[in-house]
C-alpha cells in the first residue's frame, strides 16, 4: 500500500526544467497581467551599462525585483531613486535562471519619500544644525602618510582592494580594524573604531595612523544604514585624524560621507587619495635632478666664462708687481742707515736721562717725600682731634636731650597718674552718692509696701469695729447657716479672741422658710495641718 503513490506517478508525463518554467511564466503572466505595485525602491544603483535599471519595490513584510528596460527608462518623466516611495505599473512576469519572479514596469510616478529616507534628511538637517557638516571643520589630508588605519570588515573585498591599490601606488603600513559593516551592532563598532584610533598614543607600541578611511562595499540604502546613525557621523566628526569616507559606490550617499574631511567615490578610490603613485614621484624627482643638474652645468659654464673675461681685462703679474718690487730695492738700500741713525738717537737720548740721575737731585726728591709725610701725619693727627671733639659734643649734646625728655617723661606720668586719682575719686563719689539714692529709694518703697499691707490686711477692717467669726476647726464662717446648733465658734475682734457657743432655740435659716429644699448637712471636713500665726504680726520691714 505504501508503495501506490510512487506507482501512480509511473505514468505521469515528464517536464524538463525549461519547460516547466515557461508553464510558469505564462501562468504569472496569463494570471496578473499588467498590474500596479505601490513600494520604496531599495539597491537602486543606476541605469546598468546596457541602460536597464535593476531594483527591487518593498514594504514592511515584502520585497518584489523589478526591471525597467531601456527605452522605458528614456521616456519616463519621473526617474527612478534610492528610497523613494512610488507607484509602478508593469507586467509581472518571471526570470527562469535564477527561479524567481519580478515586475517590469512601463511607467513610475511618486508616491511619497520612503521612511528610511525622510529619516536620513530629518537626521542631515539636525546635524547641520549643529556644524558638523561646516567645512571650516574639516582637516587636510597628510601627503604622504607613513600609517594609515582602515576601518571595515576584514573578510570583504574591500580591505583587499584598498591592500592592492596601495601596493601599487605607494607601500604603506596598514592597520586594520575589522568591524561588522551591516546589522545591528555594526554602528556601535564603527565607532568605537574611529574613537579608538584616535585614543592611541603618539609613541606607543602600535602606532598612531596618520589618515583613516572608512570603507564599505556597495549595497542599499538599508545595507548602508549603519554609516547614516548619529553615533558613526559624530565620532567621524569629532576624529583628530583627517577621514576619509569610502561608502558604496560613486551614487550611494550617506551621512558619514557629510561628515568625513574628504568622501572617495569607491574605496580603491579612497586609496588613490590617501598615498601618491611612487612612480610618478620617482619620476618626478628624477626629472627634478636632471633639471638641476642642467642648471648647475649652466651656471658653471656662466662663471666660467665671466671669469675669463675678467681675466682679459686684468693687467699682467709683472706689471702688477714691478713698481712693489721697485719699491723694496729701495727702502732695502736704505735700512741700513735707517738704523744706525735709530741707535745714535736712542744713544743721546739715554744719555741726557742718565745726567739727571745725581745725588744731590735723589736727596732732594727724599727731602721732598719726608716734608709731605711730616705734613700728611700733621693733617691727620689734627682731623683724629676735631673727629673727636665734635663726637664728644655730640654725645654732650645727646645726654642733655636724654635727661630732659626723662624728666619730661616722668613728670608727664606723674600728671596721668595725678588725673587717674581724681577721676578715682570723682568715680567714687559719684558710686557714694548712687548708693545712697538707691537705699532711699528701695526704703521708700519697703515703706510704702508696708503700708500696702496694712491697708490690706483684715486687721484694719477688724479695727473698725467688725469681728472675724471661725470655727472650732478654725475656719472663716461666711453665713448663719454654716452654723450647726451649740457650735463652738471663735470671734476674733481688733484687741483679742473670744469663745462662743451657738443658740439651740435660733430659727432656721431663712431658706427653709422660702420653701427651698433644705441643704444637707455637710460633713466636716478634716482640719488641716497649719501652721498657727501669731495675733499680731506687724510688719515685716
């Protein structure tokens, strides 16, 4: 049973590959016809040498190859672009060799920027804002760099590129920092690559680049991505060392290319910009010594004949020396007699000295020197005693000044201190005469305080002739119905106590007669502990 399936398509008719192909493309093409196809346009690289154009259309979740033949592409008004949004009307047809379908289109026209792109201008636009795209930011590229650092991914073609047309225009050592060129994480490492050249030291084990060029094969807009995030255009911006920009190919623009100190179209031309050919140089310098080397024969041969000419209008060595060599016989001849005149002269003159030189002309000259010493001595011995005299008037002088100023000194103390005492004394009066009113005062008011008391007190009320009734436990009695019968009272009058018992037979009080509910008796209460005060107290004072 499992084996039918298998049997059953025994018979079946066979398809070759081509044949199958073409099934499907007249399908496609019988099926859908001409249609219209709304997406961004993405790996857009130009019209191809034979004038088609080869993109794709795409949005969010799919991606369709598209092709423009030649002569649709010379009467479209509106022109293909990299990242832009368009509506295309076409044939959807199929590409046998490589087993996929695609649309060739006959006519375009705008459908609005694609994001990516409105994106990259919204990005341009702030950071040119910012100056990071002005040219005064940008640095000259060295001529001849002795290290260059190259930033891409080690395993392209690129690096290869950039290694081969070095070699060929100039050798130079080259450091390579791989990087992921595409996807995520690739901006972050592009750089942290640029800011690592520029954190290397100046003389440290691996040397500083002289240029850098950041390089990328060709790809779309969203391959090329990576160059276009903040983070890449700022740290090429901010490189110390002069960049250059090498991304896709001559049509592709990104970001970085805004930033960096000089773009290169592809990135064998990046290389072209970074050295000069070594042969044009070796040529060049040595078509530079040939030209000196001419002009140094010429200036040889100009001086040479100058000096010739200047030797023909020079007389000859004979006719320079004749009239010196005349002149030597002469004076030779008469040396002789030159110098015995000289010895007679110094002779007589030697002489004439020596008759000065007597005894007596000595004595006199010693005479002389003894006579201004004695005068020299004279004059010193006078100057020593008026030094000394007017220093012992000074001294003199200085004494008196100093007796006068200590008296002056003294007295001048003993008038302060004559001045400290009275004012001492006056001080002390003045603090007499304080204190004395002061008692006065507190005595006035001690005084009046008294009579205060007095007046207050209730032994005055008591003096006219009222009387302070208590208890038998010594309180105040306020009214007659605190007053229980046969009470033991105490009246206090002005000149003494008296004992007293309360009438049995006395009505009661007058509330009780009034109606009003008769106040229950209230329960003594218990004596306090005081303290008895004398009858007369007096004043305190």
């Amino acid at each position: 049973m499992p084996d039918m399936p298998a049997d059953n398509l025994i018979n079946a008719p066979e398809f070759t590959v081509s044949e199958l192909s073409s099934a499907l493309k007249r399908t496609v093409e019988d099926r859908f016809g001409h249609v219209r196809v709304r997406g961004e346009i993405s790996g857009f690289r130009g019209p191809h040498s034979s004038g088609h154009c080869y993109f794709a259309l795409k949005d969010e979740s799919a991606k369709i190859e598209a092709v423009i033949w030649k002569f649709a592409h010379a009467r479209m008004r509106f022109k293909p672009q990299e990242g832009l949004e368009v509506i295309a009307t076409g044939k959807l047809t199929t590409y046998p060799n490589s087993s996929k379908y695609q649309i060739v289109i006959d006519s375009l026209e705008p459908a609005g920027i694609g994001a990516l792109m409105a994106l990259m201008e919204e990005r341009k636009r702030k950071l040119a804002a910012e100056g990071l795209f002005d040219e005064t930011r940008k640095q000259l590229l060295p001529w001849l760099p002795e290290v260059i650092g190259v930033v891409t991914s080690p395993t392209g073609a690129v690096i290869r590129d950039i290694l081969h047309r070095l070699q060929d225009r100039f050798p130079r050592r080259v450091l390579v920092w791989p990087v992921k060129v595409q996807g995520d994480g690739s901006a972050e490492q592009v750089a942290a690559a640029i800011r690592g050249f520029n954190a290397l030291p100046e003389a440290g084990r691996i040397p500083r680049p002289d240029l850098l060029i950041v390089a990328r094969g060709g790809g779309s807009l969203e391959d090329l991505w990576s160059f276009n995030e903040e983070i890449v255009v700022r740290a090429a911006a901010d490189s110390m060392i002069p960049l250059i920009s090498a991304v896709g190919h001559e049509t592709d623009i990104t970001l970085i290319d805004f930033a960096a100190d000089k773009r290169a179209p592809t990135p064998t031309a990046a290389a072209e910009m970074a050295v000069p050919v070594r042969s044009e140089l070796f040529a060049e310098v040595e078509s530079l010594a040939r030209r000196t080397m001419v002009c140094w024969q010429r200036g040889q041969e100009s001086r040479r004949n100058e000096l010739r000419a200047a030797a023909r209008a020079l007389p000859s060595l004979s006719e320079l020396l004749a009239i010196p060599r005349q002149r030597l016989d002469h004076l030779g001849a008469a040396l002789p007699r030159a110098l015995k005149a000289n010895t007679h002269a110094h002779h007589r003159r030697f002489s004439h000295l020596s008759a000065g030189l007597t005894l007596k002309v000595l004595r006199g000259q010693v005479a002389q020197a003894n006579h201004r010493l004695t005068v020299s001595g004279e004059r010193i011995r006078l100057s020593a005693r008026a030094l000394l005299r007017n220093r012992r008037e000074r001294f003199a002088g200085l004494e008196i000044r100093l007796k006068a100023s200590k008296l002056s000194n003294a007295q001048a103390q003993r008038n302060t201190i004559a001045r400290d005492r009275e004012r001492t004394q006056r001080l002390a009066e003045r603090a007499r005469r304080a204190i004395e009113t002061a008692m006065q005062r507190l005595d006035a008011r001690v005084a009046h305080s008294g009579q205060l008391l007095s007046a207050l007190s209730y032994r005055g009320v008591l003096a006219r002739g009222f009387a302070l009734v208590r208890d038998e436990h010594g309180h105040a009695v306020h009214a007659a119905a605190a007053i229980e019968p046969n009470a033991r009272l105490s009246i206090e009058f002005a000149d003494g106590r008296v004992g007293a018992t309360a009438d049995a037979d006395r009505p009661q009080a007058t509330a009780s007669a009034s109606g009003a509910p008769k106040a229950a008796p209230r329960e003594p209460k218990p004596a306090p502990k005081r303290v008895p005060k004398p009858v007369d107290q007096g004043s305190l004072f």
